[in-house]
C-alpha cells in the first residue's frame, strides 16, 4: 500500500514535514498524516469528512467522477443483472464469488436463521401502534444483544461470522413485522421455501385470510433494490458503524446505530422525500417552479434525489433502477403514472440546466426506487427500512474487515475549538 518514493511536504513557519503517500489499488492517493500531530503538533480540519479516507478497505470502490460502483471489483450493472442478493452478500462478506457448493450452504444457512426468537415478539408490541417502522427496527436491531447472547463476544471469528449470517437472515423478518406492527396486522412467519426476496415480500403481504402468491418480476425486482443498496463504501451509516465499533461495542448495537444514522433525510430517508416531493410537484406544468425553488439561494428546499457527495456523475444505480421502474410499472400495468412522468421529465429538465450541469448534480439511486416500492405497495414509511435491510451486509462485511484488522483503533477524531478559554467560576449570587 505505501509508495516510500512519493511523499508530500507540510511546511509551517518555516518548517518543513515529509509525510508519506500512500497508493490505492485504485482512486487518488491518500497522505499519511498519522504522525502529523507527535511530528508537526498540529491537526487536519475536515469536517463531513470531505477529504479524509478513515480507513483502509478492500470491499468497494466509487469513481464518483465516472459513476462506477465496483463490489470486490464487480462492476454493480453486471451484479444486477447477472447475480443476486444472497450471492453479492456472499461477495461481500467473503472477498470472491461463491462456488455452487458454498453458496448452496450459505444459502441454506442464512435461511434457517430467518425466524426471530419468540420472546422479541413482545418487544414489538411495546411500540406505540403508529411508530414509524425505522423507529421499531432501531429499537429491535439493538436489542437483539439481549436475545443472542451467543454471538456477542467480537474477538471470536466464529461468533463474528455467526452473528453476521444473523444479521443478514432476521433483517427482513424484523422489517416485515416492524411494518406489519404498523398498519395492525398479524406478524407473518418467514417460509424457508421462498428465496430470500419474495420471502420478504411475503411477509409483508400476506395475510392469514387469504393466499399471497408472489409475482417472480416483482421478486426479481425487490432483489436487485436489495443488491443496489447492498454497500457502499464508507457513507454516512457505514462509518456509523464502524465508529459504533471501534469501541468494542456488540455486533447489533453497531448495526441499530446504522440504522439510526440512515434514517436521516439526506442519507437513506431521501427516497421517501423524493417521492413525497415528486407527488407534491404533481404535474409536469409545475417542473419548473420546484426547480427554480432548488436554485434559490434564500429557499432551502432541495430536488431530493438529486445530488451526491460522491458522484459527480450519474449515479450508476439510478440507471438500473429506472429500467427496473419501468419493467414493474409495465408488468402492474401501471401506464402514464403521473409520478414516473413527473419524474422523467424533472430529470430530464433538471440535467438540461446549466445550475446542475455546473455543480455535478445528477440522479442518485433513490430518485427511482420510491417509484418502484409504492408501486409494488409499499408505504413511504418503509422505503428506509427496505434500505437498512439491504445495506446490513454492507454494515457488517465492512464491520466485520475492521475487526479483522489487528491494527484497529478507537476512533476518535478532534475538534478546531472556537470556544471560551478558561475561565474561573462565578457564583450564582454575582452572575
Ligand atoms: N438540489 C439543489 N441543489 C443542490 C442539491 C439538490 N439536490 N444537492 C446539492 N446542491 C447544491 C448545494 O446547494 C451546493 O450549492 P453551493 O455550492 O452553491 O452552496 C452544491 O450543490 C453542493 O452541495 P453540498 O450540500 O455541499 O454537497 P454534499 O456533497 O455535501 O451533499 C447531498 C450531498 C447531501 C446528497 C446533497 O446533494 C443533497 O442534499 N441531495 C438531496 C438529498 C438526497 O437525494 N440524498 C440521497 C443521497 S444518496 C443516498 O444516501 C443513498
């Protein structure tokens, strides 16, 4: 990883620093300034990290200028459309492509570990009947520590990898109850016989009344929704989890801090804002107001869907996830949606002006996935959750590399004080 013959020169006050450079596989090289506090007594400033690698990985990697995604070196379109969920799972978690064999028994494995201890059926029903199911599924996720007490201990490589395989199993068991706790209807057990994608779907959808068969195109699309999710690199959630990690902390605490962290709207709660935008905006007529309101300066409205802190280009998930809109819309016969023709033409407008050329903002995965989920019958309320379960291997293959790695740190960034310098107490009576 080190390139010992290139090196970059810090000077201060007349002093000069070498610090070294070191080389990636691929993407800008990285200055190594570990030392720069003991050497030159100074700190870096950065905050939202723009600049800054937190770690070393080997799991994925964006060139956000050419919009590629690559999963252990995969680009994420052939993934897509050649693999599916469980395997990119398997690639993540263990570096290469399963044999048939190995991923036979992974398979196998994660779907004997889909059902979740009877005890945390109680757990749920303690939430307000209206909670938001993100809300359940931070609350639930965490206390998982309390219901497998077995798979806790970090530095055993077998309770990692045990506790990882439980993870990727029970997420879609814990989303579909948080959301069938929700809109008051009974608890759906997981059916081993289903693959892992029309599984969930059945869970969320059937009801003991009736029969629920699973459409293979919706499943095949909830899958590649999965995959598209699965990881990418060290986002916002990502290296909420790592932190989370850093400190020793059990292996579902990490994953509800996850879970926590993507919630938010400019991270995993963007494709419920898109498409409550895009309904908001209504008409193709109206295009131009909204985004006239995303060019002011003085509005702080945003085009949700758009922009990312790493593509400056189009997000290579949006374009595979615009075909899937249009496959799932075709097979539901779902013809002139007005929100999918909102939403082409807001692309289409939005690309033809010069504001979002200049600043590089293009379509980012969630402008189409919203589409596509309520078009399958989802609520709003579950496009995040839908996204937490996909991006949990991504979580914890990435957790999983950072307790591998010996030379792990707690992470423990510092601060540009602005504040007061010290300052003697003053008694109440003389303030
Ligand atoms: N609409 C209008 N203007 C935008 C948008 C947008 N969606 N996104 C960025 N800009 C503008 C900013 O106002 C800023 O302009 P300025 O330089 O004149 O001040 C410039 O583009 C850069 O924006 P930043 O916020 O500095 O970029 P950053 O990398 O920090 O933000 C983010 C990335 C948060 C994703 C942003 O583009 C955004 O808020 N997008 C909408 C929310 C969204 O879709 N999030 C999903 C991200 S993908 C995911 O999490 C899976």
């Amino acid at each position: 990883m080190t390139d010992s013959s290139k090196t970059a020169t810090l000077t201060i006050d007349g002093k000069s620093f070498d610090l070294p450079l070191l080389s990636p596989t691929a993407g800008p090289d990285v200055i190594d300034i570990r030392k720069l506090y003991a050497e030159a007594g100074v700190f870096t400033y950065d905050p939202g990290y723009t600049s800054t690698a937190s770690c070393d990985s080997t799991i994925t990697y964006i060139d956000g200028a050419k919009g590629e995604l690559l999963h252990r070196g995969y680009p994420i379109d052939q993934l897509a459309e050649k693999s599916h969920y469980l395997e990119v799972c398997y690639l993540l978690l263990y570096g290469e492509l399963p044999k048939a064999s190995d991923l036979e028994a992974f398979e196998a494995t994660i779907t004997r570990h889909t059902m979740i201890h009877e005890q945390m059926h109680n757990f749920f029903r303690g939430f307000r009947r209206d909670a938001h199911p993100m809300a359940t599924m931070v609350g639930v996720v965490g206390a998982m520590s309390a219901f497998y007490h077995d798979s806790t201990d970090i530095s055993d490589p077998r309770q990692r990898e045990i506790a990882s395989h439980r993870m990727i199993a029970k997420m879609p068991t814990i989303a579909a109850m948080a959301y069938k706790y929700s809109i008051g209807q009974p608890f759906v057990y997981p059916r081993n016989d289903l693959d892992y994608a029309s599984n969930f779907l059945h869970m969320c959808f059937a009801v003991p009344a009736e029969q629920y068969e699973v459409d293979p195109i919706l499943s095949r699309a909830m899958d590649r929704i999965f995959i598209l999710h699965a990881d990418h690199e060290q986002n916002a959630s990502t290296s909420t989890v790592r932190l989370a990690s850093s400190s020793g902390a059990n292996p579902f605490a990490c994953i509800a801090a996850g879970i926590a962290c993507l919630w938010g709207p400019a991270h995993g709660g963007a494709n419920q804002a898109c498409l409550e935008m895009l309904k908001e905006i209504g008409s193709v007529e109206r295009i131009p107001e909204f985004i006239a309101r995303a060019k002011d300066k003085d509005d702080p409205f945003r085009l949700m869907g758009f922009g990312h802190r790493v593509y400056k280009n189009v997000d290579p998930r949006a374009k595979v996830m615009k075909q899937s809109a249009d496959e799932v819309l075709d097979l539901l016969g779902i013809e002139n949606n007005p929100v999918l023709q909102v939403a082409k033409e807001l692309e289409k407008q939005a690309l033809d002006d010069p504001y979002f050329a200049d600043k590089k903002l293009f379509p980012n995965v969630d402008f189409y996935s919203g589409i596509i989920l309520e078009a399958m019958g989802f609520p709003t309320s579950m496009f995040t959750p839908i996204f937490a379960l996909s991006r949990t291997v991504g979580w914890i293959s990435q957790w999983k590399e950072q307790l591998s790695d010996p030379a792990h740190k707690i992470g423990r960034p510092r601060q540009l004080y602005l504040g007061e310098t010290a300052r003697d107490y003053i008694d109440v009576e003389d303030r």
